[in-house]
C-alpha cells in the first residue's frame, strides 16, 4: 500500500510541475505577443502621423513655395519612417522618427512666417489633428514600454527563466527616443 501511495504522490507532482510547465509557456508567449501588439500600435500612430505629414507640407506649400529644401526633407523622412515602420527595428524606428520629427519642426517653422497660413482652418485643423496623434503616439510608445517590462522582468526571473528558451521568447528592447529627442519641439503659433 506504501508503494502505491508513493507512485500516487509521484504522479500527482509529474502532473503539477507538467501543468506548471504548459501555464508557464503560455504565460511567457502571452506576454511575447502583447509586446508584439503594443509594438504594432506604435506602427499604427507612426502610420497615420506619416499620412497626415503630406497634407500639412501641402496646405505649407501653398504660402511658401520658396522653401523646397524644408519639403524635400519631409518627403525623405517620411519616406524613411514608413519603411522603418513596416519591419525595422525598434531602434530603426526610433531614429527614423525623429528625423521626421525635424522634418516636421521644420516646415511648422516655415509656417510660423506666414499670417494668412497660420490662421487657416484647414492648417489648424491638420496641426490639431498631428497634436492628437503625437498624443496617440507618445501612448503607444508607453504602453510598449510597459508590455516590454512586463515581459522583460519575467523572463530573467526563477521560474520563468527556464522556460522562456523552450517558449522562444526572449527580451526585447524599449522603445527609447534617440540622443536628443525625449521631447517633442516646441512651436508656438
């Protein structure tokens, strides 16, 4: 009777730790593909302030045809931004923005010297709509962050560590502005 108590007790813990197990990488992928999730939602934001950018350089142009080398600048950039959204790296994303982000400085300081340009409904309303997605952005860009801590802390920590090879997730990189661009420029019109 002993023995098969024993064997009882065996196989309730060769049960428990395979449970443990499979809870444990489902855990780890789950955390994986929100970070995956929160990284898309940064792509979302970046996609749609780089849709918006060519309407702005436009309503821009119409008062300040002179300044080519600002709307160059801004088509390159936003050029570079959309490519790093659809499948560069976080670093790659992070320095293709704020390139495009001067870009962007730069042809809302070109408007500053223009009055009539300034007072237009349609630039105010595509400067308000670039304030709302920045707003967006600087969320999605957070709620990464914290999807990829999250993650992060789980897969250097006991017992999660040993199982995050196995669920082949590994950690990831934070988004982070580079050198010079933790904040955003400011404008005032």
């Amino acid at each position: 009777m002993s023995a098969t108590i024993v064997l009882i007790v065996i196989l309730v813990i060769v049960i428990g730790l395979v449970g443990f197990g499979v809870s444990a990488f489902n855990a780890l992928r789950q955390l994986d593909v929100k970070a995956q999730e929160a990284l898309g939602g940064i792509d979302v934001q970046l996609t749609r302030r780089a849709d918006l950018i060519p309407n702005l350089v436009n309503t821009v142009k119409g008062y300040a045809t002179h300044e080519r080398g600002v709307f160059e600048e801004v088509t390159a950039a936003r050029a570079g931004a959309a490519q790093a959204a659809h499948g560069g790296s976080v670093e790659q994303k992070a320095q293709a923005q704020a390139r495009l982000d001067r870009a962007v400085f730069n042809v809302l300081a070109v408007a500053e010297n223009y009055p009539d340009l300034k007072a237009s409904t349609n630039f105010l309303q595509l400067q308000d709509q670039l304030t709302d997605t920045e707003n967006q952005l600087a969320f999605a860009r957070q709620y990464y962050n914290d999807a990829v801590a999250t993650l992060n802390q789980r897969v250097v920590t006991i017992p999660w560590m040993f199982f995050a090879g196995v669920a082949g997730v590994a950690q990831r990189a934070f988004y982070q502005a580079p050198e010079g661009q933790q904040a955003p420029p400011q404008v005032q019109f």
